[in-house]
C-alpha cells in the first residue's frame, strides 16, 4: 500500500479493494489487516479459507455471487454473513463464475463514489 500511495499520480486518498475469485480470497485477510481500506468490492468466494479475517472486516462491503458450478451458494453466504460490516450488500446473479453481468462494474463504481467520496 505504501508503495502505491508514494506513486504521484496515486497518493493518499481513500482507498477501496476490488477482488472476485483469487482477488477475493488474497483481499480478505489484506482488508482486515489494513485499516486504510475504506470500501471494498468482494466476491465469487466462499468462507472455507477466509471466515477469520473476513469476521474482522468491518468497512462496507458490496459481495457478488454467481449461482456458479465452482463457488457453492452455502459457502457463499456462509462468507458473506461472517463479514462484521454493518453496511454490507448482497448481489447474486445466475450464471458461471466468470460471467458476471457487466452491470455489475456500474454497480461498483456507484459503490465506491458513494463510500469514498
């Protein structure tokens, strides 16, 4: 985060997480570690490898499934309800892990503009 921060055209405004699939599961244990994440945009995983962290993440949370064949719907909301935040949204969707609809980045960038302003 330090190194990113120090690059000009970064610096140090608030800062939100996005991360579906791998994103998701590398970005729960980073968001409960960092306090300077203020939002994130999590997804397509599901609570077996991150339900620890994920009970200490307490920053608004957008959370996307797919009704997929690689990502249970139990393990799903499972790591949706561990997340602490009391400002969390679920949005689920039919369809294979890798087809989010695009609405869903609109989403997200509502998200952000909302909760980093």
């Amino acid at each position: 985060m330090d190194a990113v921060q120090g690059i000009d055209c970064v610096g140090v405004g608030p800062v939100g997480y996005w991360g579906l699939s791998l994103g998701c599961a590398i970005g729960v244990p980073f968001i409960a570690a960092e306090p300077r994440v203020r939002a994130a945009v999590l997804g397509l995983h599901g609570e077996e490898t991150s339900a620890g962290a994920a009970a200490r993440i307490t920053v608004p949370v957008e959370f996307l499934m797919q009704w997929d064949e690689r990502v249970s719907r139990a393990a799903s909301l499972a790591l949706f309800d561990t997340f602490a935040s009391t400002e969390k949204t679920l949005h689920a969707n039919p369809g294979k892990h890798a087809e989010v609809p695009a609405f869903e980045l609109d989403s997200s960038l509502r998200f952000f503009t909302r909760q980093l302003a």
